[in-house]
C-alpha cells in the first residue's frame, strides 16, 4: 500500500528556515518525480512548489524559486524539502505527493 508521511513543520519567525521531510513507502521511488505543494487552507486551491525528478533535476515556482531547494535520498526512500528565508505568504500545509498519491501533510506557520 502506497504511503506517505510529511513532517519537519512547525512555527518559524520570518526569515528562519525549516526542512520538511517526506518519507515514501510502497512505492518503487527511485523511478518516481516527487512535487511538493501547498495549499493556505482547507479546500484552497494546492499550489504547486517544487518538483524533482529521477534524474535529480528540479522545478520550483517562482515564488519559492532560490529560498526553495528540493532533494531526495533514494536509498532512504525520502524527499525533502529546504525552506529558506521564508515569508508570512509561505504559511500554508505541505503535502508531498507522487502520481495521485500525496500524505497527510505537515503544517508551516511563518510569523513573529
């Protein structure tokens, strides 16, 4: 049964950083693109943030592009995602997600 699980969340003052992780199970990932999205509040719309594929090549939206920096480790079946100088507009929860499957989410809250 695919899984997946997001953590790494929390509260953070503007500018600081978090690390999100999201850990996959289930899945063959190393042959897998993983996207990170967003989404503000429950039944916004999801936001695409960043992608990674499996030859390690990434996107990122431009509203996260050169703070944001996607990553994976395949033996550890983890994707993570590196959240610098971050924003009040950065709130939102963080799913990661591959074909249709995304986790539960973990929660970032950006403010002072």
């Amino acid at each position: 049964e695919e899984q997946l699980v997001e953590s790494g969340g929390g509260l953070v003052q503007p500018g600081g950083s978090l690390r999100l992780s999201c850990v996959a199970s289930g899945f063959t990932f190393y042959i897998e693109e993983i996207a990170w999205i967003r989404q503000t509040t429950p039944g916004s719309a999801l936001e695409w943030v960043s992608e990674i594929n499996v030859d390690d090549s990434t996107w990122y939206s431009d509203r996260v592009k050169g703070r944001f920096t996607t990553s994976r480790d395949n033996a550890a079946n983890t994707a993570y995602l590196q959240m610098n100088n971050l924003k009040p507009e950065d709130t939102a929860r963080y799913f990661c997600k591959i074909r249709g499957f995304q986790g539960q989410g973990t929660q970032v809250t950006v403010a002072s």
